[in-house]
C-alpha cells in the first residue's frame, strides 16, 4: 500500500495530477472533500480525500476501501456516482460530480412543500436502491445528501455502510441526531435507515427534528402535517416509530408504501408549479 499523505496538507491551488484543488467543500469525521477542477476535462468536480494518517481519528485503508466498493456496485440516479477512486502522489482520492449543496444546506433556507417532497420521493428510491442491493447505509442525514440543478438530490457517503450479509454491532455509527434508538444501543438495521430518512423528512416539513425518544406530541406537529395528505402525514409517522418492528422492514418498503400514495399534498399551492423529477442523472 502507498505512503497515505494526510489529508490535511491539501492546500487550495494545489494540483493532484489533473485536478487542481479550487475550494474546501466541507468535511465530516474521516475525510476533507475539495471541489476542483479537472485540467483535462476542463469541468469542475469534487474530490473527497480520506484521512488516512496514522494520528488523529483514524480510518483504514479498509474502510475506504469498502466504502469504494460499496459505491462502485450502487448505480441509481439518487446515488452519487463514483467517477474514480484512486491513489494520485500516495494519496488517496475519490472523484465525484460536483454538486451545489448538500441538503443540509439547503435547509437553512425555505423550501415549497412540493419542493420537500419531491426530495423526500428521490431520497427514498436511492436509500431503497441501497437496500435492494443489501447495503446498509447507516448514516443517512441531510449533509449526506448532495443537491445538484434541476432539482436532483443523490445520496452519498457509503463511509459507514455495510453489506447487509453479517450482523454488525457497534457501539457508537451514524451521528446523534438522526440516529434511531436501536442503532444508538449499537444495533443498526435497514429499519434504522428507515427510521433516519423518516426523521429527515419530519424536518423538512415541520422545521425542526424531534429528538429522543420521538414519542408524541412531535414538535411543530400543527405545521408538519399542513397541506399534507393524512396517507402521507401516516407513511412519515410509521418510519418514525421509536419501534423498529412497527416501521417499514426496509426502505424498499418505504418507497413502494410511498409510491401507492396518490395525493401526497391536499392544498393547492399558489406558487407550486409541479417540480417534476428531473430525469438526468449526475455525471
Ligand atoms: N459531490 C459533492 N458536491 C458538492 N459538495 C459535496 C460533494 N460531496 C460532498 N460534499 C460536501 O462535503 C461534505 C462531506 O462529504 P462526505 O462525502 O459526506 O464526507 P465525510 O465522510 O467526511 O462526511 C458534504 O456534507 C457536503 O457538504
Ligand atoms: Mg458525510
């Protein structure tokens, strides 16, 4: 394996071979994620670099490299394409389109009803995509979505995912916040991936994110479930259920539950011109 450079010594203007480093993007745990621009192609994209040094919070090459693999089987328009993974001057990058914001940005912002839902139907579909390749996400939050134009949103960091084939404990995944109960005991399942997304869809509606033990009366419950069909008011609900055998079994689920729901919005917005899914896929 090559010397890992750590990631921190990336400097904006900095060039790995073909990519020049424009900008820091953002950054979570284990990686820095620059947007740059492809010399060659001539178009921008972004470049996450994982943390590979030895101090600090550590992640294997491992892990990246099961997170690399993880992407490179997924193939869905909501799901962040991998376009290249590989070690450029002994370090390691991962290449990605480059999108605007995540939807945790986005959400400092207003966002129209239709808007939100239209999001809430393509995030389902890549977290059900994941799942019906028996990959576990278990970190699905807004920052881990990617906003791209057209009103496209793809799911992306697969850094704590896992095959679903062997049973995974673990004492402390995914992050406080978004994270269900049993996955906080150490016991991440599908339908704790359902019960993030449920929980992120409460957020985009209401406004703000319930917190342990989600039972009810949920925040901002009044504003929540206005404009909304009570089949959809019910299908965030049955995510959200502090029980996970009360939930959707999986996000497949999830989404085919969703897809049935034929008036998902039961007032007519003034200013709601139908936000049809793009079809584009990010590349
Ligand atoms: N393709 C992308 N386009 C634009 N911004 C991105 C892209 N990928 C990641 N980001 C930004 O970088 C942040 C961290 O990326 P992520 O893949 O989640 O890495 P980490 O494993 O460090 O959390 C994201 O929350 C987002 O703000
Ligand atoms: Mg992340």
């Amino acid at each position: 394996m090559p010397d890992a450079e750590p990631s921190r010594r990336l400097r904006v203007g900095m060039k790995l071979d073909k990519y020049r480093l424009v900008q820091r993007l953002g950054e979570g745990g284990f990686a820095v994620v620059f947007q740059a621009h492809d010399t060659i192609e001539d178009r921008s994209v972004a470049l996450k670099v994982p943390d590979l040094s030895s101090d600090s919070l550590q992640q294997s090459f491992d892990d990246v490299q099961r997170e690399v693999r993880i992407m490179a089987s997924l193939s869905h328009p909501n799901v962040l394409p991998l376009k290249d993974a590989r070690y450029i001057d002994g370090q390691f990058v991962m290449v990605f389109p480059l999108g605007e914001e995540s939807l945790n940005d986005r959400l400092s912002r207003r966002m129209a009803r239709t808007a939100s839902v239209d999001y809430i139907r393509q995030m389902t579909a890549a977290v059900a995509h994941a799942h019906e390749n028996k990959v576990l996400h278990r970190d699905i939050k807004p920052e881990n979505f990617i906003l791209f134009p057209g009103n496209q949103i793809c799911l992306t960091d697969f850094g704590l995912a896992r095959n679903q084939t062997r049973r995974h404990r673990v004492s402390a995944s995914g992050t406080l916040g978004y994270i269900a109960p049993e996955q906080a005991m150490g016991k991440p399942t599908l339908r704790s991936d359902v019960f993030a997304l449920g929980l992120i869809a409460y957020r985009m509606l209401a406004g703000v994110l319930p917190e342990y033990p989600f039972e009810p009366p949920l925040p901002s419950y009044a504003k929540f479930r206005k404009g909304l069909h009570q089949d959809f008011i019910d299908w965030v609900r049955k995510a959200i259920d502090p029980t996970p055998s009360k939930r959707f079994r999986d996000a497949v689920a999830m989404n085919n539950a969703l897809k049935r729901i034929r008036n998902v919005i039961t007032t007519k917005s003034t200013t709601a011109k139908s936000t049809r899914r793009s079809t584009r896929t990010a590349a």
